[in-house]
C-alpha cells in the first residue's frame, strides 16, 4: 500500500499568518523555508514519497496543508476552513488527491480545519474548537458513518486545534499535554508527555515516528518506549500554532504504484 504523504511550500507571506491563542512573534520566512526542507527530507529519509500541492501566495497559513482535507481509507473529505483568510486553501489540495485517485467528498455544511481531526484506527475523534463548530462535525460524521468509521467529539477550549494537545502513537495510545487536553478520558489509553510540542507526533511506521525538535524529553520517553524517533526543526511553524502534523497529510491506503 502506498506512503504519500501531501506537503504544501510556505509562501512569502508567512508571517502574516493568523495566531489566535499565543503572543504573535515574528517568523523568520527564509529560515522556515529551511525547516520545511527539513521536514521534507526527514519524510523522504522515512521512505515516503511526497507529492506537493502548489504555493497558494494569498494564503499566509497554506503551508498547514492538513487543515484542508481529512483522509479516510480511499476517501479525501476536502474540508471547509474555521477562519475566513483560509478560504480557499482546500481547492488546489482538492485537485491532488483527486489526481492521486482518492475519492473527492466536499464537507457538505459548518466548518472543519483536518487540524482538528485525530483517526485512531476506525474511531475519528473531532475536535469542536474555534475553527471547526457543531455543524461541522456533524458533516463529518453523515459523511464518514457510512464508510464504517465511529465519529467522536472532543471539546477542544485551550489551543487551537484538536492535534496540538494530542495525537496517537503506532499502537493507538493517545499522547498528549495535559494543560491542553479538555478530557483525556475520552481516549481510552491516554498518557501524558512532558512538553507541549511534543503533544504531535506524526506516525512514520509501525515503529516510527516523527517529532518536533523542541521536545527533546518527550524524544526520550518515547524512545524508551520501543519506537525510533526521528526529530525536525520546526520552531518557526510553531510560532504559528502549527505543528509538525499540520504540514502533510500521510496516505497510506491507495494500492502500490498509485
């Protein structure tokens, strides 16, 4: 089965990227163009093959190319952004996955950023945050129902989106800053990391995984764990709220050579 995983290039108007719940500081533009390489390259290294959506340069934020499309299985759910600046954002994402062959669904109602979304097997937990509201999770749910997935709320008061307080491991245990996460017993298997950035974690492999560079105890805890770690610079990504999950989108369920 196919590793693609979906990244967006950041464009020169990243710094007026939109901030809503940490102090706004400058963003080094050429330096996170660096990360961003990085961050590339650490998913090639990985064995995944990565397939650009094209620069979108009147969107500060298309780098964070997860909040445009959820996908599940061989379905591309292409989303319809929180914040009105990102409007838009989900067309050129629309037409990749469309061409990589996966089943385009346009989230028929309400609001939802893929920021929000954390799949853990077929349980699809939503967060209902600022940028995604009731109607759409809603959506999401008429929309992935059918295709067998379990649709959970999660209330999300204190950061952003859903995945900057937690993400899942290989296994399915929910990892996540404890400061951030509104219910932890809605996971089930939840334990807590020691960092806030080291809340994202994107799953490389059965026994893999990639994390931010600003979390080097969270490094250590999972490592002790049995899991390889690879870690990348994205402190500049972080200044916006993002994450080292917000910059792709992995695809894992179209057959070999798509």
């Amino acid at each position: 089965m196919s590793r693609i995983a979906l990244v967006r290039p950041p464009v020169d108007a990243l710094d007026s990227g939109v901030v809503d719940h940490i102090e706004k500081v400058p963003v080094d533009v050429p330096r996170a163009r660096e990360q961003w390489a990085g961050y590339v390259a650490a998913l090639q290294g990985a064995g995944w093959r990565t397939v650009q959506v094209p620069e979108s340069p009147a969107h500060p934020d298309s780098v964070f190319v997860e909040d445009t499309v959820v996908v599940y299985g061989r379905s591309a759910v292409i989303t319809r952004p929180g914040h009105p600046s990102r409007r838009g954002e989900q067309d050129a994402t629309a037409a990749v996955v469309a061409d990589l062959g996966l089943d385009v669904v346009h989230l028929p109602a309400g609001t939802l950023d893929g920021g929000d979304v954390l799949k853990v097997g077929s349980t699809v937990f939503v967060g209902r945050s600022d940028r995604t509201d009731d109607e759409g999770v809603r959506a999401l749910r008429r929309v992935l129902t059918p295709l067998g997935a379990t649709v959970v709320a999660v209330p999300v008061t204190t950061v952003l989106h859903l995945k900057t307080a937690v993400t899942a491991l290989p296994d399915g245990t929910v990892i996540g800053y404890e400061p951030f996460v509104d219910e932890p017993r809605l996971f089930g298997r939840f334990c807590p990391v020691p960092e806030p950035e080291g809340a994202a974690v994107v799953v490389l492999g059965p026994d893999e995984v990639l994390l931010s560079a600003s979390a080097p105890r969270t490094a250590q805890l999972l490592t002790s764990f049995g899991y390889a770690v690879r870690t990348v610079e994205v402190d500049e990504f972080e200044k916006l709220e993002g994450c080292v999950t917000c910059l792709s989108v992995r695809v894992r369920d179209l057959p070999d050579g798509a």
